[in-house]
C-alpha cells in the first residue's frame, strides 16, 4: 500500500514497486494531487486506486506487505493552505496507516521530512540532530504533523512490535511535480520556460540540496527492505543557494527571465544539507542523478507538458 499514491513521489513510487513486479494499492484523496499522476497505470494488472481519506479508518480490503504512508500535503503552499487537514493526516492518517500495519504484521514506511530539523543550528543535518522547530508558527502544521508522526511511529515499535522505519527525505523534485505547486524547482522551471521573472524569495542566499525524485525512491525501498527503524536521512547532499539554482534553470531552459526579489518566508530554514553517512552506511544507498540530469530530464517533462495544454 502507498498512501498518498498519486502524489509527486508516491505516484514514482508506485511506478517502480509496479516495474519491480510488487502489486500495488494506491491511497489517496486527491487533497493536493489529482488521479492524472497515475493514469498510466490504471490499466496495469497489480495496480489498484482507493480513492480515500487516511484520517478515516482504511476499508478491509485484502492485506499488505509493506505501507508506505505518504499521505500529507508538503508544499509549503499546500500545507499553509490546508493547516488542519496536514495536522490530521500526520495524527489521524498515521494512526490509521500504522494499525493497519499492525494487523497485517506489514512493514511500515513514514515519510518524514528535513523539516523536523526547522532552521538547523547544526549543519549538515545527522539524524541524531534534535531540531530547531517554531511549534506555533505557520509552518507548524507540518512539522509538528511530522514530528508527532515520528513520535506515534516509536511507540508502535516499542509498543506493539511493529515493523517500523522512518524515513527523513529532503527537498526532492521532478516531473509530475504541479507547477503550481509553490515549491522552487517547478515554479522556476515553469516560469524560466514562459519568461516570466523567477520569483527568489528573501535574499536568495538560503540553500537547499535537491534530490531527484528516482533517487528518493530508490532510497525509500531500500528502507522498506531493510528492517532499518531510522531515523534516516534521505537526500542529496549538493547543496546550493535559491539563488544559484535560479541561474541554472535560467541557463537550462535557455530563458530571458529576470530574478525578481520577493518576501522572504516565514521561518524559512536558511540551510538545508542531509548528512547521508547512516543511509550510505546502513541501506548501501546513494543518491545517483545530478542536478545538471535531473533538471534536464524534468525540464522536458515541464516542456511536454506545455506543449500538451497549448494543443487542447
Ligand atoms: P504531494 O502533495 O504531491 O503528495 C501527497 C499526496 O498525499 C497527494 O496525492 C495528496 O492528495 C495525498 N493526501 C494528502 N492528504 C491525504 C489524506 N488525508 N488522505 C489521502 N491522501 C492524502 O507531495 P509529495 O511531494 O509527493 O510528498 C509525499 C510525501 O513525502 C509527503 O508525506 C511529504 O511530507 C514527504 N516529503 C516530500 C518531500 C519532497 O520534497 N517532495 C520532502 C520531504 C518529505
Ligand atoms: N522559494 C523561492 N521562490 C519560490 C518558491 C520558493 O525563492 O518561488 C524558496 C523558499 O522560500 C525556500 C526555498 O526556495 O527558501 C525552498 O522552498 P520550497 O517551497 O521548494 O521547499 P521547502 O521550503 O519546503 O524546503
């Protein structure tokens, strides 16, 4: 099961456990994605779509052996947008995902985030670095949600024996990305390829490190075949400014875009790096793709993408 399935990363999840020969039930409610993710797998055998909210308990409808829950807004937009709905799918959606584990002695996978490190005061981020977190400011809602789920996933592993691993994944892109999504790499990408000014929040010089979503995925297997618990750190660990990742899609996509300087986010980490030691260590696993392909690659699915709205 891949909660949260039609998503950005949950529909590439979807994608490779299907060309890997694993059967596949996809769970969501389309809160921030819509079933377009996953159209070319509808007709595939092994594949099946639930469309269904986790924070209602799940129907019985066979059992698993590895959940892969995935199901929450993540795009600092969407989450600022649908506060209470990200607090539930972190509490109410993981309970629900993390019983169901329970019951069916399944391998649970958590997507947690680089953001249950806040604003890092120790960079790069190890999993043994506690964070840096504002618990009442508007990126709460997600942290707090992810922090809570981390914390539930604990006690379901020391308290009911379940199988459990914690997956901490930083900043991934790619294509079926939204892009109006509000994250960087698709709004830049869609406005460097329109020519419109690449909106650099702040100064520009806070930095992220950009994992391609294959990468991300590969990394999120090798989790649920390992029995792992984590925390561990899933991650690119080439870190670069806002600003210089502006220059290199303004260069890759050939545009005339000018940067355009807006406000700067609230609480907005200004350094984001994985420390990937554990994961490498532990999972044998590496992020493989560059930026200079990964950016290629979804360059031209953003492009396609363009050229299929201007012919309908
Ligand atoms: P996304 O918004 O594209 O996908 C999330 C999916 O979850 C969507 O399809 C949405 O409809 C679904 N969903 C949300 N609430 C739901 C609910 N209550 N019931 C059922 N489905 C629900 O985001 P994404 O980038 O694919 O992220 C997937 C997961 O990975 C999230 O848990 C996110 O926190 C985590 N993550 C992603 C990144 C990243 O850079 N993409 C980084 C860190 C963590
Ligand atoms: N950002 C930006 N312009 C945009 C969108 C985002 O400069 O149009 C910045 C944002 O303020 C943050 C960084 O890019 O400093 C990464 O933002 P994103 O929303 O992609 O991810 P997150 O903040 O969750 O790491």
């Amino acid at each position: 099961m891949v909660t949260g399935g039609c998503g950005f990363v949950g529909s590439h999840l979807c994608e490779q456990l299907l060309a890997a020969g694993t059967d596949v039930v996809a769970v969501d409610n389309f809160a921030t994605s819509t079933p377009e993710n996953v159209a070319g797998l509808l007709h595939r055998p092994g594949f099946e779509l639930l469309q269904h909210d986790v924070t209602e308990p799940l129907p019985d409808i066979g059992s698993f052996d590895v959940i892969y829950h995935l199901a929450s807004a993540a795009s600092p937009p969407d989450y600022l947008r649908l506060p209470i709905e990200t607090l539930r799918a972190g509490s109410l959606g993981t309970t629900n995902a993390l019983e169901l584990a329970e019951r069916d002695h399944a391998r649970f996978v958590l997507a947690s985030t680089s953001e249950v490190y806040g604003d890092p005061a120790v960079h790069p981020q190890p999993e043994s670095y506690w964070g840096n977190v504002n618990s009442v400011g508007p990126r709460s809602v997600y942290d707090e949600a992810k922090r809570y789920a981390e914390a539930l996933t604990m006690a379901y592993r020391r308290e009911r024996g379940v199988d459990t691993g914690i997956a901490r994944i930083f900043n991934t892109y790619g294509p079926r990305m939204r892009a109006d999504d509000g994250r960087v790499v698709p709004t830049f990408i869609a406005r460097a390829l329109a020519n419109a000014p690449l909106t650099v929040a702040g100064t520009g010089e806070q930095t992220r490190s950009l994992c391609y979503v294959e990468d991300t995925v590969l990394g999120l297997r090798a989790l649920a075949g390992s029995d792992h618990p984590g925390p561990i750190n899933i991650g690119n660990p080439h870190e670069l400014s806002v600003r210089a990742l502006a220059e290199e899609i303004r260069i890759a996509t050939d545009s005339s875009s000018t940067l355009e300087y807006i406000e700067e986010a609230v609480d907005d980490p200004k350094r984001r790096c994985p420390d990937i030691s554990l994961a490498q260590r532990e999972l044998g696993w590496q992020p493989m793709i560059t930026r200079t392909e990964g950016l290629r690659r979804t360059i031209e699915w953003f492009a396609r993408q363009r050229c299929v709205a201007r012919t309908v």
